[in-house]
C-alpha cells in the first residue's frame, strides 16, 4: 500500500502545473513576467470544439519535458529580459504554431492572442491586460 501511495504521488507531482519551469526556484513570482495563452475555456461542451493555445518553448529550451503526461503549458513564469518563445494553435485536429521575441517586463503579464480565420490564424501578444498594447514581435509566421 505504501509503494501504490509513493507511486500516485510521483504521477500527480508529473502532471501538475509547473509554470515555474524558467525562473529560479526560490525567486519571488511577483518580480517575474507572466506568460499566458488565451484558449477557450476547459469547460467547453465539445473539448474538439475549443480552440486552445499552448507555449511550447521558451529561449530553445522545451516548456515540458519528454517524460510528462501533461498537456503544454498555457502560461508560465519568466525572469524580466528578453525571450524567445513558440506557441501552438489546435482547434479540431488543425494546427499552427509560431514564434515570438519579448522583452518581458518585471511583474508584467503579457497575454498571447489568436485569431483564427478562413485562410490561417493569426497571432499577437498583449501587455499589462487582455486589452493592452500590442508588443513583442511576430519571428516566424504561422505554418
């Protein structure tokens, strides 16, 4: 019993959230940007339904690693300064994906936009607030 119970708590320590992955582990989150990608709520009927947004790399490096059984990340933390990042688009077995050069702000959050349309989807990134000023700059254009 004791070795099921070690067991469960490595599987539900792989499939939490570590938003940390890319700031020191003992560095306060309140002097850290915040990345996230907007996607349609968990709750949706239909999850094949719903159009997501995931962060898939951070500066070259994985946002997960191989052997997690989570999904991508939607949001992470990230030390201020300038940062490369790629995302990925899913809705309905569709895909595109993208990257995106910032330079991140300490304590701000900055939110990542999708705009799916009849030829392609479009990507944008967002300051202080869902409605903020447009930032960061569009590397490579949507596959």
């Amino acid at each position: 019993m004791k070795k099921l119970l070690w067991m469960l708590l490595v599987v539900l320590t792989a499939c939490s959230a570590d938003v940390r992955r890319f700031v020191p582990p003992a560095a306060n989150l309140n002097y850290m940007a915040h990345l996230i990608a907007l996607s349609d709520s968990a709750g949706t009927l239909l999850r094949s339904e719903g159009h997501y947004l995931f962060i898939t790399s951070v500066d070259g490096a994985q946002s997960k690693s191989n052997w997690e059984l989570r999904k991508l990340p939607s949001d992470i933390y990230l030390t201020p300064g300038a940062h490369r990042f790629g995302v990925l688009y899913q809705h309905s077995g569709l895909t595109a994906s993208a990257q995106f050069e910032v330079d991140a702000k300490e304590g701000m959050a900055y939110y990542i936009h999708r705009h799916a349309g009849a030829y392609g989807v479009q990507f944008w990134l967002t300051e202080g607030k869902e409605d903020g000023p447009k930032v960061g700059r569009l590397l490579q254009a949507p596959e």
